[in-house]
C-alpha cells in the first residue's frame, strides 16, 4: 500500500515538472512571437547583401615580353607603384628611330630658311645691277641721239652711228634681261619661302609619331591606378603578353554595402537613413552604415537579358531594388570586410 502512494507522488511530481516545462515552451513561445510580429512590424530585414569594392582589371596596352613583376599576391599597392615592367627595347628603339626624323626634318626646316635667305640676297643684287644697267642704257641712249643728229649734220659717218645704236640696243637687252633675272629671282624667294610652312608642318608630323613612339614606351611600365590589393597573381618574367590582355586585377581600398531589398520594402526606406548591418564572417559584431542612393531600377532591368512580360505567359514576380548602403564605422574589423561577403541588413520604419 505504501509503495503504491509513493509512486503515486512520483507520477505526480513528474507530471507537474512536464506541465510546467510545457507551459514555460508556451509562455516562451508566446512572448518570442509577440517580439518578432513587434519587431517586423517596425523593421525591414534583408539577408540579400554583400560587399562591395571596385575590381579594376589592369590590361596591357602593348604587345610584347614581361621583364619583371614586381608585386606578390595579395599586396597592398600605392597608386603609381610600377607593377609589371615589359621589355622595352624594341619601342626604345622605334623612339629613337622617331627622334631622328624629328632632328632630320629640323635641318630641314633650317635649309628652306636659308635658301629664302639666299634667294632675297640673290634678289637684292639684281636689283642694283638692274640700276646700273638703266644707267648705261640711259647714257647709251644719249650717246646714240647724239650721233643721229651729228649724221643729219654730217659731222659724223655713218659706221659711227652704227656702232652707237648696236652699244645701245646691247644695253636694251642688258637691261631686260636684268629685269627677268630679278622677275625670277622673285619668283625662287616665293617658291622658298612657301617651302618652309611645309617643313614646319613635316616637323610637326615627326614630332607626333616621336610623341606617339614614347607613349607606347611608357606602356612598358604599368602602375597602379589607385591605393588597393592586388588579386592572384599569373605572371612570370618571360611570358609574351598580348595587346588589351588582362594582367591583373587591383581591389578598391573604397567598400560598401549593395542590399536588394523587396519592392514592398522600398517605402519604408530613405537616402540619409541608418541601418544595422551584420556580416556572416563576424560574430557578435554590429556595423552601422547610411543609405546613400536607391537604384533607378530593379536589378532584373540591368541583366543582360531583361525580362520581357509582354510575351508568353506572365508570372508575378516580386522584384528586388539595390540599395548602396555607406560604411559609417572605421575600425579594424571594418576592415576585415571583403567584396563578396554576405550580410544582412536591418532598417528600422521612418
């Protein structure tokens, strides 16, 4: 009878400790519920985020072979460390054969100024043989109207005179001939002084193609373009790397968040507002972050192939908007961050 009643008590104490275990699951369960209709009610939750940082392939610009590599995997670089240098002296060479033709065309230049120099002295003597030919031809002139009237006169013959009007038509064409020298001369100084504009015009075009033949040997040393890690590296000294090739890629120091909210979020959501953001690869670390712009479109509008429901058959589809979301913090775990990481955004209803 006794170990009847004791088991009775037992029985009993172990229903009332199932009972209240069941009641506190209930009361727990009633309580977590509650939170959670609270807390969406007056949140907007989204786990489709991630990290973001530019990731700028570095390309060659120039055929040729890698003479040295001068970063490691994973290093961080300055904007302008030299990365990759090529083997330079084939454009070296170009160059130099382009600073010759630049030195050539410029004697040239110098030559066509001296023959314009040359010509107009040329020119300048003529004109003062051409007054001393006028000179003669005048006193010719005298000299031969003289005799003509002494003839009339009898007072001098007739070989006289002849020998007076051969001096004097020998002076006429004296001094036309020193007319056209000086007509030709003229026309030699235009045809030099129209020949320097085009040597001015073949140095510039010289000057382009040296201009040119150095930019391609500065494409020979490749810099970073910003502060930033680089990614893998695939390069060895030796290997032939091609024109627009992609030798490496250089990730941002700049970071933020892209979450893609549901539309139905959107309304709750304004630039300037803070949000919470949590990061998979950080336990018990809350990041704080600003929203800085909302995307013009849904993501599916910027695919390659956008969606088109004007054709077949249409299903609803709740769409998703990016939202770039801004970093507030600046510390360390911060920084461990990475493009790609998951995360998951919290933003309180305004």
């Amino acid at each position: 009878m006794v170990k009847i009643k004791n088991e009775t008590s037992r029985n009993k104490t172990f229903h009332i400790i199932i009972t209240s275990i069941a009641c506190a699951l209930v009361v727990s369960g009633v309580i977590l519920g509650i939170w959670f209709y609270v807390f969406n009610s007056n949140h907007e939750e989204t786990n489709d985020a991630q990290v973001e940082q530019y990731v700028t392939p570095i390309m060659s610009r120039i055929t040729g072979y890698v003479q040295e590599v001068r970063f490691d995997e994973n290093q961080f670089v300055h904007k302008g460390d030299t990365l990759v240098v090529i083997d330079n002296r084939e454009y070296k060479s170009k160059l130099n054969v382009a600073l010759a033709d630049v030195q050539s065309a410029q004697q040239s230049s110098v030559v066509a100024e001296k023959n314009v120099a040359t010509t107009a002295s040329t020119t300048a003597i003529g004109e003062s043989q051409l007054e001393a030919s006028k000179s003669n031809l005048w006193k010719t002139k005298l000299e031969y109207e003289r005799y003509k009237a002494l003839v009339k006169e009898e007072a001098a013959t007739s070989q006289q005179l002849e020998k007076v009007k051969a001096d004097y038509e020998s002076a006429q064409a004296h001094f036309q001939e020193m007319k056209e020298r000086i007509h030709s001369s003229n026309l030699s100084t235009s045809v030099a002084e129209a020949n320097v504009p085009t040597t001015q015009t073949n140095i510039a075009s010289r000057q382009a193609v040296a201009d040119n033949a150095a930019l391609f040997l500065s494409y020979t040393i490749i810099t970073a373009p910003y502060d930033g890690w680089v990614g893998k590296r695939t390069l060895q000294p030796g290997q032939l790397v091609k024109e627009g090739q992609s030798l490496l890629s250089i990730v941002s120091k700049e970071k933020w968040i892209t979450a893609n909210f549901k539309e139905t979020q959107l309304q709750y959501l304004t630039v300037g507002q803070e949000v919470r953001i949590e990061a998979d690869a950080i336990n018990n670390k809350e990041f704080t972050g600003i929203i800085t712009s909302l995307s013009p479109a849904s993501g599916a509008r910027f695919s390659l192939l956008p969606p088109d429901n004007a054709t077949g058959n249409f299903v609803k589809i709740e769409q998703r908007i990016p939202v770039r979301i801004q970093l507030k913090d600046n510390d360390k775990q911060a920084d461990f961050l990475r493009a790609g990481m998951n995360i998951t955004v919290i933003a309180e209803h305004h």
